[in-house]
C-alpha cells in the first residue's frame, strides 16, 4: 500500500473515531487491507531530504500548501513513533516549520503535531541504535528547548506536554514488525546530554505573564529536577533565584508556590547546597518567601496549606544560614521571632491577633521549626536587639518548669515534652547572649528549681519519642541532660554575676548530689545519657571552682570522693565508646580546678590515695590522657606529703613511678623522631633535643612577641612535664630504675640546659638570616654561650658511655656468677653420681666391699693418737666380725614404716590393738582379743652375727614362724624393728599430750 493510500485510511480511521458532528452523517469508505500490509506501509521509504528541501524554498506561489502537505505525510508515516535512524531529519523538517511559525501561523499546528509524535516511545531496528544514534537523539531534544523562544502558546504547552511524556511512557497501541521500543529511560538520559533543562530554565524569562505557559514550564522543571545532572545544569542557569523571585505571583489555582517549592527542594538536595543558598540569599527572593510565609501563616487552614507553610520555613532556615543573607533587612528575622514566641508571651502586632495554634502535626512541627531558627539566627549578632524585643527568653523559660498535669494546655503531653526539651536546648544557644535579660528573668533560680525536680523521684516519667528524650524514655534524664547543658553554657561564660548567683544559691552541692545520684542508680540501658549528665556535672564545678579558694572549700571533701570514685572505674570500659572517656576527661579537669590549690582537699585526695590513682591511669599509656595527668602531678608536687606518695607507688612488675616517666620520655621521643642509638645515647651533641619537625621546620625571623619553634615544642609534647616532675622529685634518689633509665634520666636531667640552647641557637640563626653585625663583646658571648651548650651535651654522652660500659661490665659478671653456680651444680651431680657408683659396686662386688672395709679401718687408725695417755680407759669403737662400710653401732635407726604395712598415714599408730585385714588396705581397730603367746615366746632374728628377740606382738611373722625358732631374713628382722619403733612413738606421743 502506498503512502497516500496510508494517509487515507488513518484519516478515514480518525473520522469514523470522532463523535457526533454537525454534518449528517456519511458512512465511510474503506478499503479492507491485511494487519501485515498496514504494517508494512507504515514506515515505508519516505524521502526525507526532499521534504526539506522544499521547506527550504521560498519563491514559489503556490508552496506552502505543498509544505503543508508533505509535513502532514510525515506525521501520518510516523503516527506510531519516530525511529532513531530518521530523527536528525524529522527534527530537521521540525525546526523548518517552527521558523516559518511567525509568518506563516498555519505551520503551527503541523509542527505541534510532530512534537505531539515526540511524545512517543522512539523505536530501534537494531539493539546497537540507542548507542550508534546518542549524539542525533541528544541534539533533537535539545531543539525542543530552543523551540520555547518561539510566540506561540500551543506550540509551547505541547512542548512541555511532550517532555512530561518522557516520564510517563505508554505501552505502544500497535507493534511494529522490525522495530522495537527504546527503554523507557532512554529518553530522560538523552534529555539530560542535551542540556534540555538548561534550556528550559531560560524560557522561564518569556513567559513571565502568561500564567499557563509558566505552570507548564514549572511541571517540566519540576520533573527534570529529579535528576542530579539535569539539577546541576539548572543551577548554572541561575534557576533556583529565578524560581524563588516569583513565588508570590498571582495564582488561584496554587499549582505555581506548590511546583516552585517542589523544584527549590529538588535543587538543595541534588546538587550544590552552597551556590543555592547564594543564588537565594538575595533580597528579592528573601521578600517573596516572607510573603508567601505570612500568607501561610495567617491564612492557611488546610491541611495542605499547612504542610507548604512548613516547606517555605525549611527552604527559609537553609537560607538563613548564610551569614550575608539580608533576612533583617527584609524584616523576615523580625516576623519569625514574632510568631515563634507570639503563643508564649503576649503581643498586640495585628499580624498575630487572634491567631493561635492547634494542636495537629503541622503546627507541632511549626514550632519546633520556629525554636530551629531562631538558633541560626541568633548567630549574627546584629539580631540581638530583636531578640530583646521579642522577648525571646522569657517565652523559652516558661517551659522551665515542672509540667502542671492539671491545667489545660494546648499540647498534648509528648508534645509538650518535646517542646519542653527543644525550648531548653534553644536556650542554651540564646541565653549567653543576653545575659542581662536571663538575669531579670531569674533564669539561675528556673534552672536551679528544674533540676531539682529532675533529680526527685516521683511519678512523672517522659514519653522519649523525639530527638531530644533520646535515652529518657520512663525517666528524667533528658530534662536533666539539657537543662545542664544550658547551665555549663552559663557558667563558662565566666560572667561574675551569673556565677555568684549561682554559688549563692548553692549549686555546689545540688550537682553534688546529682552526680551521687546519677552513678547509683542509673541502669545499662541509660549509660551513656548517665555518663554525659556526670561529665557535664563536673565541667560546671569546674568552671565555678576555678581560682575560687572559697569555692573550693565547698567543694571539700565530698566533691574528692565522687572524683576517686570515677578515677576507680574499670580501665577496660574507657574502650566501649559510652562516654567513659569524656567522663574521665572532665573528672582529671575538676582535679586540676576543683581540689589544686585548696590544701585540705589536696591532703585528703592524698589521704584516699589519689595519686596512686592518677599514677595507675598514667600507666595505662594512653596518649590522650598524658599530659593532662602530668600537668596534675607538676601541680602536686608543690605539697611537700606528694614525693613520699609517688616514690611508694608500684605499678605492674613491681614498676615505679620515676622508671614509668622516662619510659614515657623514650616514647614521645620516638615519636616525635628525636635522634638517639640503640642504647638511648645523644646523638648530636649540637641538638639533643632537636625533633624531626624541627629539622624540617627552616628557622624565620619572627618579632619578640611570637614564640619561636623551640619555644613551641615546650607545650607540644610532655617532656617538659616530665622534667618538671622528676625535679620536684630529686634526680638523686630515684627508686626502681635500670641502666636504661639512668641513661635517659640524664638527658632528662639536662633538659633546661638543652632547651635554652636550642633557643640561642635560633637567635644565632635570625642574626645570620638578617645580617646583622654584633660587636665584639657580644659576638664573644654567643660563641661562649653556643660552646657551653656543646659542651653539656658532650659532658651527658660521656657519661651516658661510662654508664653503658659500667653496665656491660656488670653484665659479664654475673654472667659468670650464673656460669660459676651452674658449673659448682654439675660438679656436685659428678661427685653424687661418682658416690653412687662406688655404693653400687661395694653392694654388688665383695672383693669391693672387703677393700673398701680395709681402707675405712686404716684410716681410723691413722686418725687416732699413736701413743695413748696413761691411766686412760680405752673402749672399743668398731664393733668385729662387721661387713659394713658405714659407722655402726649397737643402735639401729629406722628411717620409716612401709605404707602397706601401716595402711597409710590415715592409720591409727595404737598397733597392739589392732591387726592386719584380710582385705588390706589401713589398718581398722577391732574387738577380737590379743593373741595369748607367753612373754617369754619371743622370735629370735640372727643378721649379721647379731641376735635380736622380738615379742609377738610386733611380728608380722608369727604365723609362720614357730616359737623360740630363728631367722636370718634382714627384711623380716627390718619390718619388725620398724613396727616396734612406730609403737614405741606412739606411746611416747599419747603420754604427752
């Protein structure tokens, strides 16, 4: 089928689709034709080119309904959507139409029609014509844009209408055999590489009065917003200032504040928040949200009017960040502290008459909103004054207060608990800067009242919904949290009159007992809101105890226990990230403010062992807390009791206070990259002290005023301390240290010597720098003073050298102790084993034992006198016949009874009354009767040419043995004597005791 022959049977089609008309009516002609032969007819061959070549002629009669016409083919061959591949050349024919638009008005509706097919999904042959066609694809819709110049409102209503298209696809009515669709998002991206929003900001400008084109062109901005890309290229173009400026036109249907809004929001959340807040900070913007705010305000019932009025305030409070934006020249700061405080205090401004608020969602957020602003604005000093006139903290101290369930508010209780907690937070941020106002409100006596309501007990228990009550749900400790908060911004104002009326209303001693009360009866849950209340607690002692003798008296003794208490705390829960660490941080604050300088706190802290305390939290080696604690302890060296308690001190292996500093000096100097050896000796004896910094660090003339970089390093890092520290202590009679640290120590020893060097040596420096020319005499004086300080140096390596030597010698000697000793205990186990050897031999060779027998007798006899004295009576030692190598005599020793025989040392020793079991094992009294063996039966044992008698009782033999009988059996006649001798001690045992 032909292409005209299409043409005819799509307007045949669309006049049997219409409704009813005036012209009777006509039944149609159509010509039946195959769904596969309409298909393939649609995007039959068109020459494209030859359209637009004849759009481009000019100088004919008759040409412009032959124009007409063939753009009117074009529309009816792509009445389903344009393919990629014919795009350049249909927006080509499209942009000749919109050209001819302004003398000829009848091209209008043609080249609305094609932009209506934009409208339409774009279709691909191949998968590959999205990437192959981009750049075409791209530049076609940018026209689009540029179109918006053209006077025509249909024609820029279905421009708008076509790009909001590209977020709402349609399904395809028909599909087309060959072609499919692009995706969905292929259109939006393409828009964006076109920069078809930029395009669409500029024709903003155009259509200023034609309210229509404009809320058109709004729900096209407002849709190409929700892209990051196309919000960056729309701040280029100044868009948000544009937008902002007419957001009080006239509107009656609301469509342009909601869509302008929309768009503002896009824009702060998708790109650069700095350059809108610029773009907004402008006088004619700033004007046009203050009206459309107090429009809102004053006459917005709905629920909708409401949720926008919230919206400006937001947009409004981003603005107001920006320190140069005119909000009081516009008189915008004075209407919004007049309707955030208008409900609390009362004001006669017609603005605010009869006006209240209810007590839904929207105002609730209104006026945590308002206390929100009024914290930003109060950042410019210039709106003080404002705030004294709106009377801003006397309506924030109405919420100090206990809450009164009994009156009717118009809040209910978790909103006005929120309210409560935003109010006091808001007058943390307020009331320092208008301290005269907070005073004539009596804010100290609110606050002081308040806190002593959070710290009774009784029924009253908050919600903790909001952001505030965070961790106070069931409790008072976000009323406590905040109110404290505001007390600390108070008192670290360090204003006289606000802190003695404080101290006179006897603050001390409230925070005290909070403190006691917050660390005994808080529970895991509410931990860290706990800690923060104690941290805040001490910061505010602290900050009113400072250079006060008076108030550190009322401080006393009580203040020192709860500071030991959190100074005992368990080191492993500074690692938790509950708060521990601020606690600690605040608790070694009000040492140094609190109980320094007031000797009866300082003894009684030594008393409780405060320093041992200090000193175990200094062997933690936890960077963070080192010169804080140092500082303390310069501090305390001052009381003369302090010395005795640091030298007492012992830490981990038995480490004392004086070897724990230096360790510490060796650490920061390896960190901060002084130079030593292996041994911790000076290196350079020119710089000992010199730091890598300050080798990097080139010296600069600077005026008398400014320190130096050597002068600096004295509060950078805590050798200073350190040196201080050990000098209060004495040098001399350091307990506990090593070779090591008397190496070290002498450096430290010499440290102001080296730091005044360092000092002489920059001011040599500056000289050289400058060029100065001194005189002889001075010149003579630097060069001795730079010698001098060389000479130090070189003086401590010598001696750190004799040290290290002494030491090594120490070394090697006991080294040779421990070789001596261990060479003496071989000895000793070779003399011992050689004894052994013999023994076994004599015991296991007679030949042996008879030569050993020979040279024992000759050597009693070499040991006696040769001549024996007269009238003397000799008695014989050495008993004959005895095959013995050991002195013997006629008494024999039993070195123990064997267990089995005994039962173990369980056993009753009473053996005359007892008797063996037959099972075995102890020994058990029993009732049977002694054996009746006559006296005289006694058994004979013959060992060794010796007899022995033995009585029955104490032979375990007696069965077998017979009366009167002998036996040569050494192991026997052993068993007995053993069991006479245990018999016989214990019967000596029962008599005395």
């Amino acid at each position: 089928m032909s292409t005209v022959e299409a043409m005819a049977t799509a307007d045949a089609a669309e006049a049997g689709g219409r409704t009813k008309s005036s012209s009777p009516r006509t039944i149609p002609v159509i010509g039946v034709v195959t769904p596969r032969e309409d298909m393939q007819g649609v995007f039959k061959s068109m020459d494209l080119n030859r359209i637009i070549k004849l759009l481009e002629e000019n100088d004919k009669d008759d040409l412009e309904e032959k124009q007409l016409n063939s753009v009117m083919k074009v529309v009816q061959c792509y009445q389903y959507g344009f393919p990629l591949r014919d795009l350049a050349q249909v927006f080509k024919i499209l942009g000749l139409c919109a050209e001819k638009i302004q003398k000829q008005p009848c091209f209008v509706e043609p080249a609305s029609d094609l932009i209506k097919l934009c409208g339409l999904p774009f279709l691909k042959k191949k998968v590959s014509d999205e990437i192959t066609y981009t750049e075409d694809t791209a530049n076609s819709l940018a026209l689009l844009g540029e179109l918006m110049k053209i006077p025509s409102s249909k024609l820029r209503i279905q421009i708008c209408k076509c790009i909001v298209d590209f977020y709402h696809a349609e399904p395809p009515k028909k599909h087309i055999p060959g072609y499919q669709q692009v995706s969905s998002s292929y259109k939006v991206k393409m828009a964006e590489v076109g920069g078809l929003a930029k395009a669409m900001v500029q024709s903003v400008l155009l259509i200023e009065n034609q309210l229509v084109e404009k809320l058109w062109v709004l729900k096209v901005l407002q849709h190409l917003s929700t892209s990051e890309a196309n919000c960056i290229l729309m701040v280029k173009t100044q868009a948000a200032g544009r937008i902002c400026a007419h957001l009080n036109d006239p509107d009656p249907s609301g469509q342009l504040l909601f869509r302008s809004s929309e768009i503002l929001w896009n824009l702060l959340e998708k790109s650069s928040k700095d350059e809108i807040i610029q773009q907004l900070s402008n006088l004619e913007c700033l004007l046009a949200l203050k009206e459309v705010f107090k429009n809102l305000f004053m006459r917005g019932h709905s629920h909708y009017d409401r949720q926008l009025r919230n919206d400006i305030l937001v947009i409004t409070t981003i603005i107001a960040q920006n320190p140069g934006a005119p909000m009081i020249e516009c008189g915008f700061t004075r209407d919004l502290i007049l309707f955030a405080t208008f409900s609390e205090v009362k004001s006669q401004n017609p603005l605010v008459k009869g006006l209240k608020l209810s007590n839904s969602y929207e105002d609730f957020e209104l006026k945590k909103l308002l206390f929100n602003i009024i914290v930003i604005l109060c950042k410019d000093l210039t709106t003080v004054q404002l705030l004294i006139d709106g009377k801003v903290i006397l309506a924030l101290l109405t919420y100090v207060k206990k809450p009164e369930r009994l009156k009717i508010i118009e809040w209910s209780a978790a909103q006005y608990e929120e309210l409560q907690l935003h109010a006091i937070a808001t007058l943390s941020s307020v009331a320092p800067l208008l301290i005269e106002e907070y005073m004539s409100c009596q804010g100290n006596a609110r606050i002081l009242a308040f806190l002593e309501w959070c710290d009774h007990e009784d029924s009253f228990f908050i919600h903790g919904n909001s952001f505030h009550g965070t961790g106070g749900r069931g409790n008072k400790f976000a009323q406590m949290r905040y109110t404290l908060r505001l007390l600390r911004a108070m008192v670290y104002l360090e204003d006289e009159t606000v802190n003695t009326d404080l101290c006179e209303r006897g603050v001390i001693h409230q925070l005290i007992g909070i403190f006691k009360n917050m660390a005994s009866k808080h529970d895991e849950k509410e931990e860290a809101i706990a800690l923060e209340i104690q941290s805040d607690a001490l910061l505010i002692l602290s900050g009113l105890c400072e250079h006060y003798i008076q108030r550190k008296e009322m401080f006393g003794t009580e203040g020192v226990d709860i500071i030991l208490h959190v100074m005992k705390t368990d080191p492993k829960k500074l690692q938790n990230g509950l708060g521990y660490n601020v606690l600690l941080f605040s608790t070694l604050d009000s040492i140094w403010c609190c109980i320094l300088g007031c000797y009866t706190s300082e003894d009684y802290f030594l008393e409780k062992e405060g320093i041992f305390l200090l000193l175990d939290i200094l062997a933690l080696n936890q960077k963070k807390f080192c010169n804080l604690i140092l500082g303390i302890m310069v501090e305390f060296c001052d009381n003369p009791k302090t010395s005795a308690h640091v030298n007492a001190w012992r830490g981990k292996k038995d480490l004392t206070a004086a070897s724990l500093l230096i360790k510490l000096w060796r650490k920061e100097e390896k960190e901060l990259g002084v130079k030593r050896d292996k041994n911790g000796k000076i290196v350079d004896t020119k710089k000992p002290l010199f730091t890598s910094f300050q080798e990097k660090q080139k010296i600069m003339p600077l005026p008398a005023n400014c320190p130096s970089i050597a002068v600096m390093d004295v509060a950078e890092n805590i050798r200073a301390k350190i040196y201080a520290v050990l000098g209060k202590l004495d040098f001399e009679n350091l307990p506990g240290l090593s070779a090591e640290d008397f190496v070290t120590l002498c450096i430290i020893h010499r440290y102001l010597d080296f730091k005044i060097g360092e000092i002489w040596n920059e001011v040599c420096e500056e000289i050289k720098l400058e060029k100065l020319k001194l005189v002889t005499f001075d010149k003579y004086s630097l060069e001795s003073i730079t010698a001098a300080t060389e000479n130090i140096g070189k003086m401590v390596a010598s001696l750190q050298s004799e040290m290290i030597e002494s030491q090594a010698r120490q070394d090697v000697q006991n080294e040779q102790r421990v070789y001596a000793k261990i060479q003496a205990t071989h000895k000793q186990r070779e003399l011992a084993n050689k004894s052994w050897q013999n023994f076994l031999a004599r015991t296991s060779n007679a030949k042996t034992l008879k030569k050993a027998k020979r040279l024992q007798e000759k050597a009693i006899e070499s040991s006696k006198y040769s001549e024996r004295p007269q009238n003397a009576i000799y008695h014989q030692t050495v008993i004959k016949g005895l095959n013995t190598t050991v002195p013997s005599g006629r008494v024999v020793t039993v070195e123990s009874t064997p267990a089995r025989l005994l039962g173990g040392p369980l056993a009753d020793t009473d053996i005359a009354l007892k008797k063996l079991p037959i099972r075995g094992g102890a020994l058990q009294r029993v009732k049977a009767k002694p054996l009746s063996i006559p006296s005289n039966h006694l058994y004979s044992f013959s060992v060794e040419n010796y007899t022995w008698k033995i009585p029955p009782v104490f032979c375990p033999f007696r069965e077998t043995l017979k009366v009167n009988s002998l036996c040569t059996c050494p192991r026997s006649l052993e068993l007995c004597l053993r069991r006479y001798c245990n018999a016989r001690a214990a019967e000596i045992f029962a008599r005395t005791t």
